[in-house]
C-alpha cells in the first residue's frame, strides 16, 4: 500500500472545511479581540475570558481535526487531549521566539565575519549574503523545529498526556520524505503567500479592493489545503507500514 493510498483517504471534505473555516473565524475573533478597550476592570476581566475562550477554541479545532485524521480505539478526555495540544503548542512558540530573537543580530555578525575575511572572500561573502544566508539557517532550524513537534502534537491531541504513544510519533523522524515534505510545505506556503500579498495587479481603488480579497482568498485556501495535506501524510507516516501480502504456499500434488 503506497503512501498516496493510506493518505489521501484521510483527508475529506469536511476536515478540509473545519480547517478553513476554523481557523479563519479564530483569525477574525483575534483581530476583534485586540480591539477590545482594558481601560475598566471589568474591560479586563472580559478581555481575559475572551483571551481564555479563544484559545480552548482553537486548540478544540485543531484537536478536532488531528483525531479525525488519526483515529484511536481509546481517545483520551478531550480536557486532556486539548492540554497535551496547548503544551505542544508553547513549547513550539517558545522555541520559535528564542531561535527568531537572534535575527536581531545577524546583520552585526554579518559585518563582524566579513571584516575577518580576506579582501577577496569580502566581495563573494558580502555582508547582505551573509544575512540571507543567516536568515535562511534561522529559517530551516525553525522549520526543523516544527518537523519534530507536530508528531507530538497528534500524538497528545489523540491520546492524551496519561499514555501517548511515543513510538508512533518518532516514526516519521527516519523517512527522508517526511522531512522533505515538512520544508517543502513550509516554503511553498511562505514563499507563495508573501508573493501573492505584495502582487498589486490594481490600477484604481475598487480595482486594488478587488484584487487584495482574491489574493488572501486564494492565499488562505491554498494554505489550508498544504497545511491539511501534511496533516494527512504524517498521519500516515505515524502508522506502521503493512506488512506485504504473503505468496499462497502451493499445496503439494497428491501422490499417484
């Protein structure tokens, strides 16, 4: 059974919907909870259980979909799954924000190798490569981060924090394909997103207007389906393979 068989199958409509229209209501509640004044106590007090109301909605959505795509005989409590999520969560955006706290210093490191350099490498190792050189490291560390979280991530929004299983999410780590499809993913969406928001085809306003909500619109969809694709193929990855069919043993001819 070919990985396009096992995958595939798992991603239906409905996951695809769930994910688009989710996650794009919990984006427009955010922008909206920004808005909301703290200048009164009570103001607080209603920003923060918006905050709280908020979060335990996105992680159900995203809990929602992981066990969709990878059913268990015996899923643990949905508290539990929805914690075990939210820790993986923290753990990825505190990883993410102290990895990208660096990028405050590359230019000064760039500068600093290249006055060490030799007058020739100076002008093949320019200060402005060395930045994007940094910045594509920072990038891939990031994205090789994310690669070893989101088995975890299913894993706990699954089975919980009382017994996950641990073996399943270390399989896709040994499949080259699993960390070509993680990288892939996450330039193809940043890349494609970036260069459909800065295309300005518009030449007046209603023209510009029209342009900017077919952009994010095809943006978003697009990403959603990379995003639930990846979902599905490491679903998969995280099974262990079939074991292949067995030839029939040919039964003995009688004896004449």
């Amino acid at each position: 059974m070919t990985l396009l068989s096992r995958a595939l199958p798992k991603l239906r409509f409905s996951i695809l919907l769930l994910q688009w229209g989710g996650n794009l209501l919990a984006m427009l509640f955010a922008a909206a909870w920004l808005q909301i004044p703290d200048s009164h106590a009570w103001q607080f007090v209603f920003s923060m259980i918006s905050a709280a109301i908020l979060v335990i909605g996105f992680c159900w959505l995203q809990v929602a979909t992981f066990l969709r795509l990878r059913p268990v005989t015996q899923p643990a409590t949905l508290w539990l799954r929805i914690l075990g999520f939210a820790l993986a969560v923290a753990l990825w955006i505190l990883l993410v924000q102290w990895i990208g706290s660096g990028s405050d210093s590359i230019a000064n490191y760039a500068y600093l190798w290249n006055s060490k350099l030799s007058p020739g490498m100076r002008i093949t190792f320019s200060p402005a490569r060395l930045i994007i050189g940094l910045n594509i490291v920072l990038d891939a560390i990031i994205w090789a981060i994310t690669a070893m979280l989101l088995p975890i991530a299913i894993i706990l929004s699954t089975q919980g924090l009382r017994r996950p299983s641990w073996r399943d999410a270390r399989r896709p780590y040994g499949r080259i394909l699993y960390w070509i499809a993680v990288f892939g993913f996450c330039i193809l969406t940043t890349q494609l997103t970036s260069a459909l928001v800065s295309w300005r085809p518009g030449k007046n306003v209603s023209g510009e207007v029209i342009s900017v909500v077919a952009r994010l619109a095809i943006a978003w969809t697009t990403d959603v389906l990379l995003w639930c694709l990846m979902l599905a193929f490491t679903a998969a990855w995280m099974n262990p393979m079939p074991d292949p069919p067995t030839e029939p043993v040919p039964e003995p001819a009688p004896a004449s």
